[in-house]
C-alpha cells in the first residue's frame, strides 16, 4: 500500500508541475497580443534626434497607419510621399498619425525644421 501511494502522490506531482507550467505560458501569450495592439510612439529628445535611433514602421497595402511623435519643441512633423505634415506646438507635445496605407514605397517622416528623419516607413504589397 505504501508503494501505490507514493506512486499516486508522485502522479499528483507531475500533473501540478504540467499544469503550472501551461497555464503560466497561457498568461504570458495573452499579455504579448495586449503589446502588439499598442501604439508605436517615436520620442525625439531636446537636441533632435529619435531617442533608439529611426524607427522602421512596416505596414501592408490597406493597413492602417497609426503612429505617434513626441517632439519637446516646437516643430513640423513631415511624412514624406504621403505629404502629410503636423505641427508641434511651442513648448512640445505629441502628433498621431491615422491614415490608411494606400501607397506602396519606402517613405521617411523627419522632424522638418532640423531635416533629422525619425522614421523610415515602408507600405508593403
């Protein structure tokens, strides 16, 4: 009787660790699609720059193209090919780009006023 509870014990073991193991990566699957539904945010930092470098944003043909810029100063916001700009008012703040990805091509947004691209926007087939 020993042996058969200890092998049952042991079975009970093994079933929490499974358990434990899937449910934990259940948990972090669900919070990586909470990720990709977030906003891409470009900050620019006082001297002028893309904070991590340009941005490279890849969207499909039809695909909604949604991001926003952070710029501390006043300054306009240039999405080349699209020709779509946005003005940063005195003292900074953000601009939200939200059109629809109808131009195939590689484009770049800079910062107009210091000709700095932040980022390099490609709509694929």
């Amino acid at each position: 009787m020993n042996t058969r509870t200890a092998l049952i014990g042991a079975a009970l073991v093994v079933v929490a660790v499974v358990l434990l193991i899937v449910l934990s990566s259940g948990g972090s699957d669900s919070s990586s699609d909470t990720d990709a539904g977030k906003v891409p945010t470009i900050v620019v930092n006082q001297q002028g720059h893309p904070v991590g470098g340009i941005q490279e944003l890849v969207y499909r043909k039809g695909d909604q193209i949604h991001f926003k810029v952070e710029v501390p100063f006043e300054e306009e916001i240039h999405l080349h090919g699209y020709d779509v700009a946005k003005e940063v008012p005195k003292g900074g703040g953000t601009v939200t780009y939200d059109l629809p990805a109808e131009i195939e091509g590689e484009f770049e947004a800079e910062l107009e006023g210091k000709k700095e691209q932040i980022i390099d926007l490609k709509v694929e087939p």
